[in-house]
C-alpha cells in the first residue's frame, strides 16, 4: 500500500491511486474521517449555465436521426473532446 507523507497540512495522492479514481489537479474532494482513518471523496462536478439544456438538445437531435459528432456537441459546451 503506498504511503503519504503530511507536509505543511498537505498531502500528495499517488499518480496510480488518483488516475484509478479519476481525480485530476484542481478536482475538489471532500475530506471526512470514518472510524480513525481520513477519507477523501471527489466531489460531483456542478453543470455550467447552459450544459443541461444543450445536452437535452443533442439528445432531440439524435432522436430524431439529426446526430452530431461529440466535438461538436462539446464545442457548443466550451470544452474540448478527448
């Protein structure tokens, strides 16, 4: 099991543990403790202004055979497809 070392009141995360939990720089967990241990959740990503309502968009889109690709879909989002 890897080991942490606190420093300063902060901590790193192993590269294989964050990359298995898909937490990535900037992420916010949160922090509890459960029966001594500290345990770090990720916290759920709030949609932006907007994001519900062009989602629900592509989906009428794709039912109705109008598909777009997801570059697109993500373009009109602000982000970028990986």
């Amino acid at each position: 099991m890897p080991k942490v070392t606190v420093r300063h009141g902060k901590l790193s995360i192993p590269a294989d543990i964050r990359e298995r939990v898909g937490v990535h720089d900037g992420d916010e967990l949160e922090v509890s403790s459960e029966a001594g241990r500290i345990v770090l959740t990720p916290l759920a990503e709030e949609p932006l202004p907007g994001e519900l309502e062009a989602l629900d968009e592509a989906e009428a889109e794709f039912a109705h055979g109008q598909t777009r690709r997801l570059s697109d879909v993500l373009h009109g989002l602000g982000g970028k497809a990986k």
